[in-house]
C-alpha cells in the first residue's frame, strides 16, 4: 500500500482519533431519528382501514365491525381504495368516538365539513 492512499493514511494514523462520519454515513439510520428517506418523514393524510385502525387503537377486525355498524367517520373513495381522513380520525377519538350520525352531526355544527354529498 503506498503512504498517499486515503487506506495507508487511516492506518498510520493515530488510533485514538476517529475521523468524523461522512454525510453518506449518517443517511437513513433509524437508531439516531433520521428516515430512510423523505417520503417517509411525511404523514399521509389519508389512510386505508388498517391503519386507521391502528391509529385508533383497535385491530382491523374491529375497525371492520365498527366501520359495518355505522360507528366510524365517513371513508372517502378514491378509485377503488376506501380511505379515512388522519385528522378527521384524531378529531373523532378526541370526542370520544361517537357514532357517525352524532360525529356527522358534530362536524356540521362545528363547520368542519358541508353537508353537499
């Protein structure tokens, strides 16, 4: 190895100092907050039942049970994907989950949403 590579030059050097990281070496480590990439460090603003549910804190069977019994918010449909509005979902726990008559009846009276369906 000859003295003038970047390797020879690491070598010789002193042990006890370690060379700051690169930048390429501090990309996408988890273990220090940082995401493997930006579109991961956005949060979506709609999501399907399962995550919804997650959000919720119940499993995606119950979001189903719930969802068949009339007692979730109303999900909005995108091509063939059935979705659900993240801050709607935070609002709607933050009011104590109510069914979606009472939750509807809530967001009209707080001018959160029209009613033109």
């Amino acid at each position: 190895m000859s003295a003038d590579t970047p390797a020879a030059r690491l070598l010789s050097a002193d042990s006890s100092t370690i060379p700051a990281p690169t930048l390429e070496a501090l990309r996408d480590r988890a273990e220090i907050g940082r995401p493997a990439s930006a579109a991961a460090a956005v949060e979506p603003l709609l999501v399907p039942a399962p995550e919804a549910a997650r959000l919720c804190g119940v499993s995606a069977a119950t979001w189903y049970r719930l969802k068949s019994a009339g007692k979730v918010p109303a999900a909005v449909t995108i091509s063939s994907r059935v979705l659900w509005r993240v801050e709607e979902l935070r609002r709607w726990c933050a009011a104590g989950c109510p069914d979606l008559r009472t939750w509807q009846a809530m967001e009209n009276v707080s001018g959160r949403r029209g009613t033109g369906r």
